[in-house]
C-alpha cells in the first residue's frame, strides 16, 4: 500500500517487523525531551496523504501528548488520512461512572483519538459493557483484532488438547473464539473483585484432573486473577497450568506472582513487548491495513 509508517525509536522493533508486512515505508519521530519535561518531536518535512502511526498506549499518560503533537503536524505536512496502529489500547476499562464524579476515560479518551485520526486499528481491546470499540472510540473506520486463535494455535503446540480456561466472564469472548477454532474444550470462571488486588474466583464445574489447562486472556496486569485461578487448578488435580495472554502488561510482582502460584509457561503476543512474548501480531495488522486501504480506495 502507498503510504508511510510513523513511529517512535522506542517502537523501532515492531515497525521494523511491520513495515515491509503492509509495503510501507518506515520513518522514525524524532523526540527532544526539553529540561522542563516538555517534548519536541519531529516528523519528515513532507509526508504523503496516507499516514500510518504506531503507537501501542500502554504507559499511556506522555503517549497521549505524542499523538496530539504527531497528528496536528502530519496533518500541515500534507497527510489527508492518518491511521493510528495501536496494538494496545489504553484507557479502555473505565466505560462508566461508577460513583459520582468519576471521569468516564473511555468517552473522554476515545473521544480524544477520534479528533485526531480517521481510521484506528488494535488487538484485543478490554472493553467491558461496549460491544463495538467504534462505540468507545468513533472513527470512521474502527478495527478490533483479535489473537485468541493465535495464543489458542501456541497452546496447541505445547500442550496436547488442552482444556482453554478463561480466568473471568470477561474473558469468554476470547477463550470460546481460540477453542472453536482448534475443536478444544474450554470453560470460564467466576469473579468477583473486591479491589486492584484482592479478587475471589470460583473454578467452572468441570473436572480438570489430570488435564493441561491454558489460562487464555486479553490482558495480564497484576496477575492476582490468575494466580488465584492456577491456584485453585492445581489443588483440583490439573496436569499443568500455563498463560496465554495477548497484553503482558504484568506490572510490578505480577509475573513473579503468577508463576509462584503455579503457571508453568507465560506466552504472550508482542502487542506490548515483554520477555513473554512468543507469538507476533504484525500478520494480523498488516492485513487490517491491506483491508483499510482497499475500502479507502473504493
């Protein structure tokens, strides 16, 4: 596709990966961070109508000044589209006002994305009560990817006919759409949670004794949720525990917590980088690109 992909050094991996993936060429955002903190970026002087930016919006905070920066220029320095590629999007989980006076970040946010740019592509959105991220984020062309049949194909290699177990309700979605793909059984927790880091979790009625059980998730943040679940796995007699998850977010203990409470393997896709990470989302991107441009020409 004709274009060009715009990215931070920080980045220079995945754009490296995705670049020739969706036939674009690569051009890095120069960043001077000023003694006050205030940042200077700069983009090529000319830049042609379709503009791609990667950026995944974990850490999200200076992130967000990034695109307002990089998107208000591109836009003086000839580009008539811009796309954002964000493998993971942030500030997606707070959909509502839970007590009054609580900002709603997912409108605000989204809202934010959608003055910014015309077409948004992600993996995995942790969205909760919204059914349609163009409903969170309202760009003309909204793309939700998702890298459950990707973790569910990395399960499959390591463990034989594992049982996909997905450690909340929220999590069905992806557990069911791996599962059905590979003809693998696969249930689904209960929980509830009573803070950041205390969560109560009760197993699906479903004999796991003596069987591989995959834990197969959209985000691993503290990981209390699945070390209480691997936990409760383990004393119901599983074989083996592993985590399959698309974001390794993993702040702080988490990875250490979950592996001390019994998970074997952490997989995880490079839609975040981490250590984990075993399986690539760029074929998936590069593809929703290809789509993007197709319709756009239409």
């Amino acid at each position: 596709m004709e274009g060009i992909l715009l990215h931070f050094d920080d980045e220079a991996r995945v754009a490296a990966k995705l670049a020739p993936a969706a036939d674009l060429r690569a051009a890095v955002i120069e960043r001077h961070r000023f003694p006050d903190g205030e940042l200077r970026l700069r983009l090529p002087a000319v830049l042609p109508p379709q503009v791609i930016v990667l950026r995944g919006l974990h850490e999200p905070n200076e992130k967000l000044v990034e695109l307002l920066l990089t998107a208000r220029s591109a836009r003086t320095l000839g580009a008539r589209r811009l796309t954002l590629v964000a493998p993971y999007l942030g500030y997606m989980r707070q959909d509502a006002a839970f007590r009054p006076g609580e900002a709603v970040s997912q409108t605000i946010v989204g809202g934010f994305l959608a003055e910014l740019f015309d077409a948004l592509i992600t993996v995995d959105p942790h969205l909760h009560r919204v059914l349609h991220l163009s409903d969170a984020v309202p760009v003309e062309q909204a793309v939700a990817l998702s890298a459950a049949e990707l973790l569910a194909s990395v399960a499959l290699a390591h463990r034989e006919r594992p049982l996909l177990l997905g450690p909340d309700e929220e999590a069905a979605q992806w557990v069911e759409a791996g599962a059905r793909a590979f003809g693998l059984d696969f249930a689904v927790c209960t929980k509830h949670r009573h803070g950041d880091h205390e969560v109560e979790i009760r197993l699906p009625e479903v004999d796991v004794s003596g069987r591989a059980v995959v834990i197969l998730d959209d985000v691993a943040s503290t990981g209390r949720t699945v070390a209480r679940a691997a936990t409760l796995l383990r004393a119901a007699g599983a074989a083996s525990v592993d985590l399959a998850v698309t974001h390794a977010l993993f702040a702080g203990d988490a990875l250490a917590t979950v592996r001390a409470a019994g998970v074997e393997h952490v997989w995880s896709t490079d839609a975040i980088a981490h250590e984990t990470n075993v399986a690539s989302v760029t074929a998936l991107i590069a593809a929703a690109l290809s789509r993007l441009a197709e319709h756009s020409d239409d």
